[in-house]
C-alpha cells in the first residue's frame, strides 16, 4: 500500500517548519489554552499548547536521546505528527489498525518510539532513516519484542512505527522513510507468539475488603462528621492570616502583647508555637491575629526577652468542636497549625467517595467542577452532569483533549452528594472540585489545573496514615486501615472495586453494603441510570465481569463441597446442578472486549447463573420469572440485598445449615444478656434459623440422587 501523491492545492500537505516555526501551530490551540508553545529549532518541545483537560500533566519531548544525524530527520516528521493529519482514504483502507491523531502522550510517546528506532539503527551503523531496509525493519521489531510484551503492546508499536512512514509523506519535502514490510505482508508474523496479561485500571486487583471498609467508614465520617468543624476553622485561619500580615505595629498592639504572653512566660506554661525550619518557634501569625499586633512584634518579643529554647504549646482556634468521633469530640480544639493539613485530608476524604461511590474514572472525577450536582427540582436523584475524556474524537477521528460533557449523566448516592458539597465549599463557583491552585492549602501556590494523579496518590497513602494516627489516639484500634495485600492504594483500583463490591458483597462487610445494592439496580437499567456507556469498555463491562467472575467462583465451590459429600435441598437444586456442570472457568482478568462478551452472554443464561448470598446462607440459581426480590425485566442478577424466604431461586448445602445452626447458638447467647423485649425478638430470629436449617437436613439429597 502507498498513500495517494497529492498535488500542490492537497490540504493534507504541510511545509518544511523553519526554525522558527512554533511546535504546536495556531490551529490545534484551544481558544482558553494559555499553555507556553516551543520554537522548532529548541532542544525541548512543549506539549502543553495540546493538552486541554484537566489533571493532566504538561509533557515535554526532550530531543537529547535522539542520535545526532537522525535528529532532523525525526524533527521533521515529528513536527508534521502534531500538527498533520493522515487522510481519511488512507485511514480508511487500514480499518481496524487505523491510527488517528492521538492525544498529545500519544503522539510524544509515537516521537519516543521513533526515537528508540533512530538509536538502533546508529548502533547498526544506519545514519539516515531512508536506509532502514526491510532487513532493518524486521530485525528492529524483533529486538524490540525479545522482553515479549502483549500482542497489543506490540501491535501498538507496530502502528507507531507505520507512522513515520505515513506522516513523512504528508510532508511537502519528505524525507524518503520506507515503507515497513509489515504494511505489505500483514503484522501477525511479526507480532509475538505469546499474550501476558495487559496492564491498567482492568487488571488492578480490586482493594482488600479489610482495606475498603475502614477506609471509606474514615472518607465518609470526614465529609460527614467533620467537614463543618473543619471548614469552620478553615474561614478563621485564613482570617487570621490577612489579620496578622495587615496589623500595624502600635502601642496599644504591644501592650496587648505583653498582656497575653507574660503571665504565661512568667507561669511557665507552654507558649503558642509553631515549627519552623526543625525548630520551635512561637506562632507569630496566630499570636498577632489573636492580640491584634504586628508580626514584627511578635519577633521583637521574642529579642527581648531572649526566647532561644521553647516548650511547644497549644494555638487554639475559636472555632466550636462539634463533630465526634465514637460518640465523643473529636478535639478539644483545633489547632491553627493542623488546619491546611485537615483541610488536604478533608479533600482527599471526598476524593475517595467520588473515585469509590461513582464508578467514575480519575480523570473524570479530576473534571469536576462546582455546580455539576443540582439538587433536583423535583425531588427525584440527584445527577452529575461532567466532561468524560476517554476516546473523545472530533468529526475528523482527532483526539479532543478538552473531552466533552457525557450525554448521560451519573447517578450520585447520597455520600458522594455530601461529597461534592464539601468541595464546593473549597472552590469558587463554576471551579475545578480539584483545582491545584484552591488545594494548596498550605502554600496557596497558583496552579492550574486540577491535581495532577501523582499528587492525587500520595494525598490517599497520606490520609492512611492520618486516619491510622487518628485511630490510635482515639483508642479504635480495630477502625484502622491495614496495608493493601497488592501493595499501593492508586486511583485505578477504586473503579474496579466498586464492581467488585457489588458483584459480591451485596448485604454487607463494607460500608454502605446497602447503597451498593441499591446501585447494582441502578447499573442494571443501563440505558437511563446515568451509568450508561456508550462503549462496550465502561462500569457495565467491568461489572459484568465481575459479576461472572464470581458466579463461576460460586459454581467452583459449589461441585467441590458436593464432591466432598454435602447435601443439597432447595426448589431449585436440580437447576443449581445443571449451572455447576455448564459455569465456564473465566481464564484471567482482563476486561477486554471479548471477555467482557463472554461475561454478558453468561450471565444472559437465565435460570442457570448461581449467586451466592452468604447472608442469606443460600445460593441464588437466577430466574427472574421465580424471583421474590422483585428485579427489572431485563435484570441478569438477583436483588441479593433483599433475598427473601420461601423464594424458588434458593438451593442450600449442608455447610449453610451449619452456619444457620451457629449463628442460631450466637443470638440465643446475645438474647440471655439483652432485655426481655428484645430478647424475645431475638429467640424468635434464631427458631426461624434453626427451622431452616432443620429443613434442609430433613429434605437434602446427595448430589447423584437428583441427577
């Protein structure tokens, strides 16, 4: 295949850039992009002019790791990447490996990969890009593939590498790049034979459920418990700031310094201090804001009376503390130097339950803006209406970077509503929820932007450690939050998690057990929920699998505790058979699109897809048409949070007769130690357990009886 030649008028054409031209050229600049642009001839190019959304990183291509005598040749097609356009015909007749222009990492990462050539073929002894023969082209690729990446990988570098062949030819001086044999021969012989999983947010594990509990129960008593206190001391801290740099140094304001720090210099009680450089110091600002001084003389109080070794103390702010924690205050008082570091951790607080309770992407929530949640006129759910980024394209397939707002809305549960509320208490109207330059609380630096997800990562492992520090002054050891078996907390995995948790913890052992069930109801309208995609890759894909996932694991275990012997009872123990023997065994996790197919038809297969309920003690053999959990005509999974008794669906084994019988024994215990009203409501709980349980030994077969 070769591109079309184009005459001179050919608006796909572009000249030679000069050295003078910009890196990015007026036309793919947004109208609000105020980012710095490059110069053709400089040794680093910004790509900031390219980059519109929010929370993302302003990259550079440094031309330093290219080799000298392939430098201009790789400028050139570089310049012509992110600025050309390749023409439809051409990405037509590519189909499914067509390659638009890209997002701006996409196309330095494209630069890198040339870049990554040009050095192999200078160690080859190759100094012009028009000697890559056809020998050079497929040693290159089989170089690059000995670490043996995934095929998508390796197909993604492939394209990259046609690139500089099809962009050169956009040039109206091309360089003369050959064309890679690939592109005659097809790319299944070049490509590696083996397939490891691929890596990103599908592949994360999901958060340990002894993680996920204590830290959302820390993000949502933030947001709910203690934002106001918090907020509160906000307004007063900055208050006293503008106080202190504003106060003039008079007579009345030294007198009245005096009066508040020498009886306590002279009682020997501890000063109000600050720490400053690894020492400690008295708190100049809050002392000035308290008395009404200037700040310089705080520091001539200090000369005089030769305050070289100070006790730390206290610097209470009058700010009322309300919130609790355990039933009781959370603080004395809060102190004027922990206000920015409560106000970082209030923010993360809301950060997790947008980024757990939403199903939202990072750059999604990182896209929030103050007033993208109304409360609803008439009393209906409360929607976020946002930009989402992924795979945005204008008319002509180009990556808009800016993203566009979603054409179905999210759904928002009521944490994440409060969530939200807090963070516009942070922001002006209409600002970024994240907005860098509002979250420097500490430094208050003019950023823009949102935070970027390195900034956004370390704030969740800082409010770990805060909330642990928390745990232990309170004296709530089993409330903190241990550290994740996969190792670090990163944004990625919430999404994942969230679908894990619905698909199987539906009644419990995390927080809001209850809104995670309501909300797989939700998910499972699809099309009017707010939680509708229109890519077959969104939540609904990595709900399905998850949802199969442990479908097939329930199936597992249930021919293992038959094989072992147990017995089976229920109305629907022979259809609970037939979907053991027919549950497929899902190889991996990946949330690719094939497997995300494979996990909807599965879970289509009505009346032969099992559940388990562990609080229920039973498992679930899905048919809507028996079902007393009242789903959705087009529902794929039972309604588990309310599981009801008598229902058609239900098989039990032995092992959940078992566990009836001792939890039977732990409420009769509990109703000896309670009061007699509700000791009888208990007894009458635990005989309904035990006549269930009776139940089922006295009708359970062993599995070959029923086949």
């Amino acid at each position: 295949m070769s591109l079309p030649l184009a005459s001179e008028s050919d608006p796909y054409l572009l000249p030679i850039p000069t050295p003078d031209s910009p890196v990015v050229l007026p036309r793919w600049i947004s109208s609000g992009n105020a980012n710095p642009n490059g110069r053709y001839q400089e040794p680093v190019w910004p790509l900031g002019p390219l980059i519109d959304r929010p929370g993302a990183s302003l990259i550079k291509i440094h031309w330093r790791n290219c080799p000298d005598p392939m430098t201009g040749q790789i400028k050139q097609v570089t310049w012509i990447l992110l600025n050309g356009q390749l023409r439809p015909t051409y990405l037509q007749s590519r189909g499914m490996r067509a390659r638009p222009r890209g997002s701006a990492n996409e196309m330095r990462e494209t630069c890198y990969e040339w870049m990554r050539l040009g050095r192999w073929l200078y160690t080859a002894g190759v100094k012009d890009l028009r000697g890559c023969t056809d020998d050079h082209w497929t040693a290159y690729v089989t170089d690059r593939f000995r670490t043996n990446p995934t095929r998508h990988r390796a197909e993604e570098a492939l394209s990259r590498l046609t690139d500089l062949w099809a962009f050169d030819q956009l040039c109206t001086q091309p360089i003369g790049v050959t064309q890679p044999p690939w592109e005659r021969e097809g790319v299944d012989d070049y490509l590696p034979s083996s397939t490891p999983q691929d890596t990103g947010e599908n592949t994360t594990e999901p958060l340990d459920p002894s993680v996920v509990s204590p830290l959302l129960m820390w993000a949502i008593r933030m947001v709910d418990d203690l934002a106001d206190n918090i907020l509160a001391a906000w307004v007063e801290w900055r208050r006293m700031q503008q106080a202190a740099i504003t106060n003039p140094s008079s007579p009345a304001g030294l007198a009245a310094l005096d009066d508040y720090l020498l009886p306590r210099l002279a009682a020997g009680t501890g000063l109000p201090t600050t720490g400053w450089r690894g020492k400690t110091v008295l708190a100049a600002t809050f002392i000035a804001a308290t008395v009404g001084c200037s700040v310089n003389q705080v520091s001539g109080f200090r000369q005089r009376h030769e305050l070289s070794t100070l006790r730390p103390g206290p610097c209470p702010l009058p700010v009322a503390v309300t919130g609790q924690i355990n039933g009781r205050p959370w603080r004395e008082h809060l102190d004027f130097n922990e206000v920015s570091t409560l106000m970082r951790q209030l923010a993360t607080a809301a950060m997790i339950v947008c980024l757990y309770l939403t199903g939202m992407r990072p750059q999604e929530v990182q896209g929030l803006r103050s007033g993208c949640c109304p409360d609803p006129e008439d009393g209906g759910r409360h929607l976020i209406r946002s930009h989402h980024y992924k795979n945005v394209t204008d008319d002509d397939g180009r990556h808009v970077s800016a993203g566009e707002e979603r054409e179905v809305p999210w759904v928002a549960i009521t944490p994440v509503v409060r969530a939200i509320r807090v963070l516009e208490r942070m922001v002006p109207e209409g600002e970024l929820l994240f907005s860098s330059a509002h979250h420097d609380f500490a430094r208050g630096r003019q950023r823009g932007g949102a935070l970027k997800n390195s900034s956004m990562n370390q704030r969740i492992e800082d409010f770990i450690a805060w909330s642990n520090r928390e745990t232990e002054s309170h004296g709530l050891q089993d409330q903190g939050v241990p550290q994740d078996p996969h190792g670090a907390i990163g944004l990625g995995r919430f999404r994942r998690t969230l679908a894990w948790h619905i698909a199987r913890r539906p009644g419990g052992l995390v927080a809001l057990a209850i809104q995670y069930g309501h909300m797989r109801t939700v998910l499972d309208a699809r099309t009017s929920s707010g939680y509708g995609s229109r890519s077959r890759r969104g939540i609904h894909s990595v709900l399905d699998v998850e949802t199969a996932l442990a479908a097939a694991d329930t199936a597992a275990r249930l021919r293992d505790r038959l094989a072992a012997g147990e017995k089976i009872s229920g109305p629907a123990a022979r259809r609970a058979l037939t979907a053991a023997v027919q549950a497929p065994r899902f190889e991996g996790r990946t949330v690719t699109q094939k497997f995300a197919k494979q996990a909807a038809d599965y879970l289509a297969r009505d009346g032969l897809v099992l559940f388990d309920n562990p609080d229920a003690s039973l498992i679930c053999v899905f048919k809507r048409d028996n079902a007393l959990c009242e789903p959705g005509p087009d529902a794929t999974a039972p309604n588990q949070f309310d599981c009801r008794p008598g229902c058609g669906n239900a098989v039990r084994l032995d092992s959940h007769a078992t566990e009836l019988l001792e939890e039977t024994d732990r409420i009769n215990k509990l109703a000896a130690l309670s009061p007699q009203p509700l000791a009888r409501r208990l007894r009458i709980t635990a005989e309904q357990y035990r006549a269930i349980a009776d139940t089922h030994h006295a009708t359970a077969q062993p599995a070959e009886d029923l086949s």
